[in-house]
C-alpha cells in the first residue's frame, strides 16, 4: 500500500499531464493564426503525427521498460520528455517568422510529448491501481478524473496568457510544475510491483478479448480527438465564434470529461460501471449528430453541445483500461500500455487525418457528423467487453 505522499504525486502527475497534454490543441488558433505561426489545416493536423508515433511506442514499450527498470524510472522518464515538450515550444515562439524553422520545433515538441504521454499515462494507471487494490474502477476513474481537469483547464489559461500578450506563458507554466513534480517523486518508492509477476508479462500470448479492448480504445481515441483538437475550429469558422468562446468550447468539453468520471467514480454502487459503459457510447453518437447539424452563428449551441460531448467521452477511457486490466491479469502490467497505445492510434486518424480532409474541401461539421458511427460502434463492443460486473466492486464503498 502506497503512503499518502506517493497517492498525491500520482494525483498531481495526472492534473500535470493533462495541462501539457492539450497545451498544443489548445493553442490551435494560435498555430493557425496567420500573424503567428500560420499553418494551414493540413499542416497543424500532421504536427500531431509524431506525437502519435512516440506514444504508441512509449505505450507499448512501458511495460517492458518497468519490468527491467522499474516503474518509477519509468515514470521520471516520461516527465523529463514532457517537459523537454514544453522547452522545445517555448523555443519555436522565438522562430515564427522563420516558417521551416518554427515548424521543426513544434514536430520535435509534440515527438516528446508523445513519448511523455505513452509513458506516464500507463504508469500512472498502474500505479493507482497498485495503490488500491480493492477499488480499482474508482481509483482509475478519480485519476483520469484529475487528468482531464488538467486538459480543462490547459484552455483556460491559453486564454488567460493570451490576454495577457505572451500565450507562450502556458508551456512555462507546465515546466515550472514539471520541474517541481520531478524533483518530489524523485524521492518516493513509486513501486507497483505488487501487480502481475514480471515471468507472465513475458511469457503470456495475448488473449483475443484485447484485441476487442483495443478496437473500442481506437475508436474512443477518434471520438475523444474530434473534440480535443477540432471543435476550436469547428467553433470558430462554421459557428462563427470568437477566440474566447471556442476556448471555452473546449474548456467545456474537457470540463465535463472530469465532472463525468468524477460523477461516475461517485455513483458506481447505484449506477454501476458496466451501465455507464453501455450508455456513454450511444449518447455520445446523438450528440456528434447534433454538432453535424449545429447551424451557423450559434456559438452558445456550440459551447454546450461540445459540454455534452465531454460528458459523453467521460469514462469510457479509464473504464476500459480497469475492465481490461480486471479481466486480462495474464498480461499484468502490459495491459494499461496496450490500450493507451491502441487509444493513441484512434487520436492520430482524428488529429491528423482531419487536417487533409478540411483542406480537400470536407467541412467538419460532416466530419463530426461520421464520428457518430463510432461511438455506435463502441456502444455495440461495449456489451462484450463489460458483461460481468466486477465482483469487488458491489462491496467497495466510494
């Protein structure tokens, strides 16, 4: 069992993760701005491109490097990538004039952004759920709720620095709490070796219900996306939004993602977690069709449709990687990389295949209008992958 300083350094590494996490998406109109850094549509979705490649490769790869290393190195490592992330984006602000030059930086920023993601995130996960053996789904959901506070909240202070005259004001921010959570963690055990022995990790196949876990994470990766990187565009060209109000468009979204898996983490005895896995999916779908058909000039429609589909996505994610990890022990540690990964593969179709589409002429609302069959999708996997409710839960208090 984990003491309570270890408990909050991996709270607060989630919060942390998440502000760095949505830094970029969140500064969408600044990269797109033609007095900035003026990338077109195809150009800002394809910066997410090596982001997506580390993380994928630092998902599956974690696993295996906590085993030979540890966790806890693991885990410092995936810091240190996220805030040379940070570094390398207050440098590109220095080089807007210089386009070729600029655009270097941000792909070698979001490569370690990728990295600090795919390991942190699985670590983390396996943390917490070492931390609380005996209530795993709450655990795993108050954490990604934390997580998603912090990409919440990323928005919020873009917006803030942005009045303020430096936006850049963020990414030093993030390093200043990087710099601190590093120097704390440093310290403590961080150990989650109470979880599968490393021999099975090794030697177990992987079953075939992962391969399911991880087309629902694709998926959930496409739906979660849309939102995260496009809805500030979306707010602003077919909605006609200021700046101000696609942040908090976006802030919405994010919001509602924590006061979902908070929600969710609360009510798990009345409303049990398979339930809110069933629903999510299907309510997700309605709402996408609504951002489809959202006519133009109507901002405050946009702020709160985009709220609902952050309560839609809510906890989807940290539910799959504690159901996958209740139901899948043979592959121990492995399990929370493997859907991270699959999940991050679901975020590069969205982030960067977007950009290409809007740039051939595909409006996004059409777009957001196809990610409705996705989350249909999801809703129908969902009932393979959460038929059993998991027997420890129904004595676990909240």
């Amino acid at each position: 069992m984990a003491n309570r300083a270890e408990t909050s350094a991996v709270y607060a590494a989630g919060l942390i993760q998440g502000i760095t996490l949505v830094t970029f998406p969140a500064a969408s109109t600044i990269f797109t701005s033609a007095s900035q850094y003026g990338l077109s549509s195809g150009q800002y979705g394809t910066m997410f491109l090596p982001q997506v490649l580390t993380a994928i490769t630092g998902s599956l790869l974690g696993g295996r490097l906590a085993r030979r290393l540890g966790t806890k190195r693991v885990f410092l490592a995936g810091l240190l990538a996220d805030l040379a992330s940070m570094a390398l984006l207050i440098v590109s602000s220095f080089f807007t004039a210089h386009h070729g030059v600029a655009y270097g930086l941000l792909l070698a920023a979001t490569a370690f952004l990728g990295a600090g993601f795919g390991l942190t995130v699985p670590a983390i996960n396996a943390l917490t759920t070492a931390f609380h053996p005996d209530r795993v789904d709450a655990s795993v959901l108050v954490l990604n709720a934390l997580l998603g506070l912090g990409t919440a909240l990323a928005p919020v202070f873009v917006a803030i620095f942005v009045g303020l005259g430096f936006w850049w004001g963020l990414p030093v921010m993030s390093s200043v709490l990087l710099v601190a959570l590093i120097a704390v963690c440093g310290r403590l055990p961080l150990h989650a070796g109470a979880r599968a022995g490393p021999g099975r990790d090794r030697a177990a196949r992987t079953p075939p219900l992962f391969w399911v876990f991880a087309g629902f994470a694709v998926l959930y990766g496409l739906c979660e996306t849309m939102n995260g990187n496009w809805s500030q565009l979306d707010m602003t060209r077919n909605l006609h939004a200021s700046a101000t109000q696609a942040s908090l468009a976006l802030t919405a979204f994010w919001g509602m993602v924590t006061i979902g898996r908070v929600l969710f983490a609360v009510v798990q005895r009345r409303f049990p977690p398979q339930r809110a896995y069933h629903v999510l999916p299907f309510g997700l779908a309605v709402i996408f069709v609504v951002i489809a058909v959202l006519p133009s000039g109507t901002p405050a429609a946009g702020i709160v449709t985009f709220a609902l589909a952050g309560f839609g996505c809510s906890a989807l994610l940290p539910l799959t990687i504690s159901f996958a990890e209740e139901q899948l022990l043979s592959m121990g540690a492995s399990v929370a990389g493997g859907v991270i990964a699959f999940y991050q593969v679901g975020y590069g179709i969205a982030a960067f295949g977007t950009g290409p589409l809007v740039d051939a002429g595909v409006a996004l609302p059409t777009l957001f209008g196809a990610a409705a069959a996705a989350a249909v999708i999801m809703g129908g996997l969902s009932f393979v992958l959460a038929r059993r409710a998991p027997a420890r839960l129904a004595a676990t208090p909240t």
